[in-house]
C-alpha cells in the first residue's frame, strides 16, 4: 500500500479500461489519496503474470483468482473487497478493516431480456433461476469459490443496476477515464 504513496505511485494490472479492476484500481488510489496508473493487459490472467512477474504492483481479482494466488511466491493477497471476508480466503481481511470502506470490487451476475417479452416468461425465468441458485448442488459447487448468492428479481434488480451504473458513472467521470486512458 505504501507504493500508492510514493512520489512514482503504483502501477495496477486491469485486463482493461473500464473492466472492475481498473475502475476499483481507481477508486482504490482515490480513496487512499495516492497515485497510480492503470496498465491494462488482455485479460485477468495476462494481468496476474504481470504482478507475478514484476512489472505491476497491484491488481484487483476475483476472490477465486486470489484463493488461486494466496500461495504463490510472488504475490501477495492484501484484502478482498466483499464485506465479510470470504470462505475461501478466511485470513484475509476485507477493505473495510484495512481503512478503505468506500472499496467494492465485487463481481455480480444478472440475467436480462429484451424489452417486450412477456411477464409471465421472464417471471418463470426468474423464478427457475431463483430455485437453481438456492438448490444445495449449486451451493456446495460455487460456495468454495466465494461465490456468495444476493437475488434480486424485478425492480429491485432494476434499483440495483440503476445504483451500481450511478457507482461507476461517478468513478469514471471523477476520473476522466476515457476508452483511449
């Protein structure tokens, strides 16, 4: 965390502009009043090399790349960026605890249709998603992988990507982030 501070800053692995690890990047050397620059790779993976090998100082990854990497030699696992601590990697505290509240990395997945399908199939699709998620197979499959189920059907879905569009929107106009950064 000290390289945030330098008079050089840190160089942070996204696998993108505009991708969670560059906008959380961001935020991070934001809220820890710092400087730093974004050095985008291809891909996650590309991204990890990167700090494995020296060439970046930092990355935010998914808990399951950073379980993965929690053993490896030549990267450390700060924090995670969920609330609580995740299952699969219970040593490592969360922002929160390490001063960066403001700090959300996570990664969420949501089904959508086009506009116009009928309610009752989007309805019976919600619900056969809703009963898979919670179904025990699944649980005992996604759970080591810190894969935490919050389901949001409906309007409050739409209330949640309306607050995590309004989220980034803040982020990247805070920071003048451009495709071409």
């Amino acid at each position: 965390m000290a390289a945030v501070h330098s008079p050089e800053g840190v160089t942070f692995a996204s696998a993108g502009v505009g991708t969670i690890a560059h906008l959380t990047g961001t935020a991070f050397i934001k809220e820890a009043k710092g400087k730093g620059i974004n050095v985008s790779y291809k891909n996650n993976p590309d991204g990890i090399q990167g700090i494995a090998g020296g060439f970046t100082q930092m990355m935010f990854v998914s808990a399951r790349e950073g379980a993965i990497l929690k053993d490896d030699e030549n990267v450390k696992v700060l924090a995670v960026t969920s609330a609580a601590r995740t299952s699969n990697l219970p040593d490592v505290p969360t922002t929160t605890e390490i001063g960066y509240p403001q700090i959300d990395g996570r990664v969420w997945y949501g089904y959508l249709a086009p506009a116009g399908v009928p309610e009752e199939v989007v309805a019976r699709f919600a619900a056969a998603v809703v009963k898979g998620v919670q179904d025990p197979k699944f649980q005992d499959r996604f759970g080591p992988l810190s894969f935490h189920t919050d389901l949001k059907t409906g309007e409050e879905f739409t209330a949640f990507l309306r607050s995590e569009q309004d989220r980034f929107r803040k982020i990247i106009t805070e920071n003048d982030i451009k495709l071409n950064n």
